[in-house]
C-alpha cells in the first residue's frame, strides 16, 4: 500500500466507498465521476501503479480484472446490449489515479 494512493485508501477500507464485489484480490465499486449509466472500477488490492509496472507475478491478477468485468456486466444487465473495457495508461493516456484499474462502461 502507498500511503497516498487513493485506491489504496478505498482497498483498505479508509473511506466510505461502498463495494459492489470483493474477493482476495480486488474490489469493485462505482466510479464517483461516471461517465455511463453504469461506470465500475475494477481495482486490485495490489498496488501496482500502471500497466507499465506490471510483472510476470501480475498476469493473474489482469485475468482476473476482466473476468469480474465480464461478471459484473452480467449483473449490471448491460452484457447483451454492449459495454467497453479499457485502461487508462499514464498521464498522456488519460490515467490520473497511478494505481491500475480497469474502466467498465456501458448502458447507453
């Protein structure tokens, strides 16, 4: 955990952020700045700060992000009708919380 990564502060439970999924690995909840009908981030407990940092020790951990992205569409009703999954990857590509994450949108 890096004492000033607001992720970390959401995985650890230091704010109030309400969790949609939760397992060992990583949680999910809504993004408080959405830009869908339905905007969940899906953030591993791991703090690993883009898709630049990842290791080969990490490539469980994408797997799973988008399999849980793939189950939460599912639950959010928005798997027939279409949705989008993707990262943002350092500033120029749009990231501005450096803790990995990956967006799904959907419900339009």
């Amino acid at each position: 955990m890096k004492d000033d990564c607001q992720f970390c502060k959401i995985v650890n439970g230091d704010t109030s952020t309400q969790f949609l999924y939760e397992n060992d690995t990583l949680v999910v909840f809504k993004d408080i700045n959405p830009h869908a009908p339905v905007h969940l981030l899906i953030v591993p407990k791991k703090h690993i700060r883009s898709i630049n940092d990842l290791t080969q020790d990490d490539k469980n951990i994408v797997s799973e992000m988008i399999t849980i992205a793939r189950d939460m569409a599912k639950k959010e009703s928005i798997s027939s009708s279409g949705y989008k999954l993707f990262f943002n990857v350092e500033r120029g590509g749009g990231q501005i919380i450096f803790h990995l994450h990956l967006h799904l949108v959907g419900g339009w």
